[in-house]
C-alpha cells in the first residue's frame, strides 16, 4: 500500500476522501470500513470527510474510489491564518529537499495562495527554507504524480466555514489497474467500465477471497478481471458468444496465461440463471447490462424515456433471476443508465427489488439514495447509477 506519510496519522476522527465518483465513493468507503465511520459529510464536490472511530489501514488498500485520504490536522478560520499544527506534523517528515504540495479543492486562486504562502512561511521559521514547492495544474497535484514527485502533498478545502488542511497520508497504487486497462488483449468499448469503476463496484459486494462472483452481463470481463486480481472465484454468463470468448482471452491474460484457474465463462441467458447454475448460489453478483443503442447525440426525452423502458423489462427479469441466485448473506450490484437528454433532463432506470425479495443495502450510519449517481464521468450522453441489494431475509 502506497503510505507517503506514517499509517499511524490516519487514527484521526477526522479522515478526508478525495473522490473519484462523487457519492458512489463514499458508499464504497462505508461498505469496507462499516460502522466504524460514524457520519460522512460533503464540503466540497471532490472531498468528504469521514468522522470515525478508527480507520483500519489494512482496508485502504482495497479502497478503488478514492485519490486521495488523509486526517485532518488543522482547521484554520483564514486561508492567510498561521498553521502550527500542520507545519509541525510536515517539518518532522521534511528535509531541505523534500517536494510539498498544496492541493485545493473548492477554493478560490487568491485563499490557495494565501494557503501555499502560510503553509510555506511556516516551514521556514523551522528552518527548512530550501523545500521545493511543487504548483500543480489547476491546483491539485494527482495522485500517481504524489507518488513519482514522492511530495508532501497536503489536501485543503472550504470546512466549517474555514479551510480544513489534511496532509496526504495514502494514494493507490494504480499503476497495474491501468495496466489491466490498457494492455488486455481484447479490448473494450469507450463507454465500458474502467478498471477502476469496476474494482470499486467489486469492492461493493463485500466478498472475502475465494468467494463467488458472478456477472451475468459479463462482455469482455472488465468486472471479472478486478474480481479475479481480488482472488474471488469467478463466473460470467453473456449472450455473445464473441464476447464470451473475448472474456476468457482477458482472464487468462490477467493470470499470465494459466488456462480456466478461478473463472467459468458461458453463454447463456442472465433471466434463466437458475438452470444455468443448477441451483447453484454464488456470494455475490456485479453486472452492468446497460442494453442500450449507441448514441451519437443526446435524443429527446421521449425517445429516451422509450429505449429505458425496453431496458428494464430484461433488468428487471434478470434481477428476479440474480434474486434466486444469491447467499441469503450476498450483496447484489447493478449498475443502470440515466440517460441526458436534448431537453435537459435525465432519465433513469428504476430498479424494484422488493417485488422479488430484496432489499436497498445500507452500511453502517450513513443512509444513501437509491440509485447512488456516479460523478466526474466522461461518458457524455449515458451517465451510469448503482444500486446495492442484499436479500430481506
């Protein structure tokens, strides 16, 4: 796991998140770390802050969802107000040739000047005047260039009506997660899942190694993938057969070659998975069937309201199917399409579990909104949101 700064500074009732998906992050934060986060609250579009009771580091490095996570060390009323607390905690870890960084969020160019100058004015009066001040574009520096420019970066942003400074004490390591994007052998779609999204999702269902994971919507496996790097048992259904092929070329590449160990890929029906399965119950189910035509431009609202409604007759039949699949303890994952429109508005897939025996999963204190929207995506016309089940029994 990538530390920058000593794990032992995340035993803080204080923790902030730099967000990859907005709200979607924050659900994964709560299903790894469960009630040991007591309240999340969302200052800033790109941070929230996690109140806990402690933060096990261990389960950090199964966080997908998150660029960034550090306590909070100081709240200063100014952005122009000395920082005693935060120059203390740098100045141990710093050397005259240490790299530091101040990323804002939220902020306006004139407080995150007065933020670097303080921070910096600080470091000086305890003597170390030659630390390299790294300015990054658009105020953040990224979290794998944390990692190469090896920085003390510090994370600042708009808090109780003053700027909250948490030194960055974690980023992931994402360099073969981009790999496992970029180098498989069949590749994917531009609006398919990134390796990133679908580890979070993975990371959803809350499974232990060597659990079972189904994807009833397989494609060419990017969920599998992760689910497999994460060493849980694997099955997909699709009903390409050319995709069906193109998932197994995908798992046998992410496992160096090694011919069907952990994974069973077939083609079939994902609304017929109990005779597929022969009555078989796997301990988790992540898909994405999204079932919608390419667009190249953003339709009306009636013609989307239309291709949604076709969506959710196979939805909802393949929920009532994954329904009959699942561990009374299993957690179900399905990620559906809301849809922008020319007109303005957004329409969305809405999923009913109820009706066949499920209920919304809510971990710990922190209630959530069903379907969770993702974030800070690029996917244009088709946005995605999630829904979480487990059954109600």
């Amino acid at each position: 796991m990538p530390f920058t700064l000593p794990p032992s500074l995340l035993e803080s009732d204080e923790v902030a998140l730099v967000l990859a998906f907005g709200k979607l992050s924050v659900l994964e934060a709560c299903a790894l770390f469960g009630r040991d986060i007591q309240r999340a609250e969302e200052p800033v579009e790109r941070v929230s802050v996690l109140h806990v009771d402690h933060l096990a580091p261990r389960f950090l490095g199964e966080l997908s969802g998150a660029h960034k996570c550090g306590p909070i060390t100081e709240v200063v009323e100014q952005a122009s107000s000395d920082q005693p607390k935060l120059v203390d905690l740098l100045s141990s870890h710093l050397d005259e040739k240490s790299n530091i960084s101040l990323s804002g969020y939220g902020i306006s160019e004139d407080d995150y000047e007065d933020l670097v100058r303080s921070m910096l004015d600080g470091l000086r009066e305890k003597g170390l005047r030659k630390v390299r001040l790294l300015r990054p574009d658009g105020n953040e520096l990224l979290s794998e260039q944390v990692l190469a420019r090896e920085s003390a970066d510090v994370v600042a942003f708009p808090y109780h009506g003053g700027f909250a400074l948490a030194p960055t004490a974690w980023v992931p390591d994402s360099a073969k997660m981009r790999q496992r994007g970029t180098r498989r052998p069949a590749p994917h779609p531009d609006i398919a899942l990134s390796p990133r999204l679908a580890r979070t999702l993975v990371n959803l269902a809350g499974l232990a190694p060597g659990q079972a994971l189904l994807d009833p919507f397989c494609g060419a496996g990017t969920i599998l993938v992760e689910a497999l790097a994460k060493s849980l048992r694997c099955l997909g259904v699709d009903s390409r057969a050319s995709r069906v092929q193109e998932a197994r070329e995908n798992l046998r590449w992410s496992i160096g070659g090694v011919t069907d160990m952990g994974y069973d890929i077939r083609k079939g029906d994902a609304r017929d998975l109990q005779r597929m399965l022969r009555g078989t119950k796997v301990n988790g189910i992540v898909t994405e069937p999204l079932l919608l035509p390419r667009l190249d431009a953003r339709p009306k609202t009636a013609t989307a309201q239309a291709m949604v409604e076709e969506a959710a007759r196979v939805y909802n039949d393949a929920l009532a199917s994954m329904a009959e699949c699942i561990q009374p303890d299993g957690r179900i994952v399905v990620v559906v399409p809301a849809v922008q429109t020319m007109d303005g508005d957004e329409v969305t897939l809405t999923l009913d579990g109820r009706r066949v025996g499920l209920r919304l999963y809510q971990p710990g204190p922190v209630g959530f909104d069903y379907p969770v929207r993702l974030s800070f995506e690029s996917t244009r016309w088709i946005r995605r949101a999630v829904y979480v089940f487990e059954p109600r029994s």
